[in-house]
C-alpha cells in the first residue's frame, strides 16, 4: 500500500470485506461497496491476497496426519457459448494440489500434473516426513511417495472406499479444502484462469487456516455387524477480523504490486 493514491480508509474497508466474505467478493461487489471502479477493485483484491501468500516460507510445517488431493479447477464457465470441459486428466483444467493437516490448517499450490516427480518436492516444502502420517486416495502417484513417510494409509475411491474405519485413513479434510474453492469458483468469481489462480488458492487457504475449534461432536454407533463405531467431529469457526487484519498487515511488509505494460499485475 506504499504511495497508493487511495485513502487508506478504503484499503482497510478492503480488507475487512475480504476477511468476512466466507467464499470472497468479486471485484464488481466489492467497486460498488467501496465506490470505485470495477478495475481499481480487482487491482485491491489481488493486492489483498498478495499480502495472504506464503513466499517467505513462515509458515509451520504441517503435522501428524496430513491428507493430501488433487483437482481440476477453473476454465471457462460451462453456461458460455462452445465451452465445454473434458472430465478427467483430458480436461485442460489447471491442476491444484492440496494438503490438509486434521489440526486445522492447509496448503494448496498449482501444479502441471500429478506425477511423484511434481507432487513430492511441493509436498516436502510442507511436511516433515519422518514425522508425518501420510493419507492419500490409491493414485499410483502416492505409493512410491508413501514409502518416504513414517506412515502411508490410503483409500481406493474406484472401489468406493471413502474412508477406513479400522486404519482411519481418509481424505474428507483435504476434499473439502478443495470444495472450497469449488465454491468460490462457483458463487463468487465464476471463472479462475490459470494466472491468477494461485492467489485464489492463497486467499482461501488463509480463510481455512485462520479458524478456531469450538468443540467436539461425538457420534457412536453400531454397524449391522455388530461392530461399535465412534466418530469424532471438530466444529471450528472464523479467528475474529481484527486478529486476521493485524496478522495480514503483518505480511504486507516489502510486498507490491503494480500494472504490467499489458494491463495484468506484476511485482517488482
């Protein structure tokens, strides 16, 4: 926010609309809330999300339990004319990789593909994997990965096993990381290019990490075996705005953003 020529009252009206907007605001709700134009919104949104990016590498590891998925997110909205998705990896989707810890917190980054090659050094940025408890779905990607792990436990989703009761694997926490962004995409932005699509991710992976748990919910039950379940649900809710925003500000130091010579973004 250095030398902007916005008063900073409206920077920090900004800020507090992005922070209580549960899925994000688009840069056209956000110009007629703030009064300003639809272009000078969508430069403060991105600027926004810059300042909730991880480059620096501050953040901690991720521990315990750790799931991990991947998706196909964005491309053009299926209601345009001709514009039609593939399913699948023959899809021309970006592809998102996502590794969500059971204690609250996550990461999500852009990736080309999701061979070991290109998923495990993202992953290892993450993690500490003498530590970590791996749980992953039965792409052949992850077994070989697995095997760098204290522990790998996997579900196989072609079979519909969706989670293992007796080994506890499961990867609902890292689907719904990714449901969030469906979401969004969905509600909110309507369409996630490829450019832009990491800083996305960066926003909503914020709102995922600044939560608090409330309390636990216990479900008991006994299958048709005979077999006495138990299921333990954590109820989390929003860190209050003004710790997000003193945190956030925080991360604003040595950042900028300024308009390419194309009318996009750039950072010096």
């Amino acid at each position: 926010m250095h030398s902007t020529k916005l008063d900073l009252r409206i920077w920090i009206c900004a800020i507090f609309l992005v922070l209580t907007s549960s899925k994000g605001i688009s840069s056209v709700v956000m110009a007629r809330l703030l009064g300003v134009n639809q272009k000078t919104a969508w430069k403060m949104g991105h600027a926004i999300r810059e300042m909730m990016d991880d480059r620096n590498g501050e953040l901690l590891p991720l521990e315990d339990i750790v799931e991990v998925d991947e998706a196909y997110v964005g491309g053009a909205p299926k209601s345009l004319s001709r514009a039609y998705n593939p399913r699948g990896k023959g899809t021309g989707k970006p592809m998102i990789f996502v590794a969500a810890s059971r204690d609250g917190q996550a990461r999500a980054r852009v990736v080309s593909d999701d061979k070991r090659a290109t998923l495990e050094p993202v992953l290892l940025e993450w993690i500490d994997p003498k530590t970590t408890s791996l749980m992953t779905d039965g792409s052949k990607s992850y077994r070989g990965l697995g095997k760098t792990m204290a522990d790998h436990q996997y579900v196989i989703h072609s079979q519909k096993e969706y989670a293992n009761p007796e080994t506890g694997a499961h990867v609902n926490t890292a689907e719904a990381v990714i449901s969030q962004v469906q979401r969004a995409l969905v509600g909110v932005y309507h369409n996630l290019g490829r450019q832009h699509l990491q800083r996305y991710l960066d926003e909503i992976v914020w709102r995922w990490n600044h939560r608090d748990p409330v309390r636990e919910v216990v479900k008991q039950w006994t299958t048709k075996a005979g077999v006495e379940r138990e299921k333990s649900t954590t109820i989390w809710k929003s860190t209050p705005v003004v710790d997000q925003m003193r945190v956030l500000l925080q991360g604003a130091v040595g950042k900028q953003i300024r308009r390419s010579k194309e009318y996009g973004l750039s950072w010096p």
